[in-house]
C-alpha cells in the first residue's frame, strides 16, 4: 500500500524531506514493512553501512516524526508513523484546516 502511495504521490512531500544514503535507503525499507513493527537489526543492509550510521538514519527519522520508536538502544523497535503527512504539513494530526 505504502509503494502504491508514492507512486500515486501521495508521500511524495514526505519522500522529499528524507536525506540521502542510509537515511533514504532505511526509510524506503521501512515503507515496505508498512505498520508493522522491525529492529534495526532486521534492515537488510545491503550497501553495508555501518551500524551507528544505520543508528543515527533510524534516529533522525524518529525526530522528524516519520518513524516511532518503542524502548531504547539495540532493543528498540521501529515503524512507519501512523500519520506521515503531518511531517510535511506542519500541522498537528486532526488540526482544522
């Protein structure tokens, strides 16, 4: 669903603020994981960077709202914010318009 949404364009204002390299490559990955909750551990990691790289990727995306966390350090799982647009919009989930 997640795939389909950014070809229709739907994520594409969010796409646009996620950086370059691992930060672009976890986030991709992570869209296709769709609501479901991952370690970093189970990235893939195909370009074989380094572990606190992928660390700060994961980290900086829950900064900006895009991903959620739950725990903390090795321990913590991640997942696709319920509300991604609201990265972009600058308005709060449920705000009038």
């Amino acid at each position: 669903a997640y795939k389909e949404a950014i070809e229709r364009g739907d994520l594409q204002p969010l796409l646009e603020q996620v950086g370059t390299g691992c930060e672009r490559d976890v986030f991709e990955w992570a869209l296709t994981s769709g609501m479901e909750w991952f370690q970093r551990s189970s990235y893939p990691n195909p370009k074989e960077y380094a572990d606190v790289t992928i660390s700060q990727a994961t980290s900086s995306l829950v900064d900006r709202q895009i991903l959620e966390r739950q725990g903390a350090t090795r321990g913590a799982r991640y997942r696709f914010s319920e509300d991604p647009l609201r990265c972009t919009s600058g308005k709060k989930p449920g705000a009038a318009r």
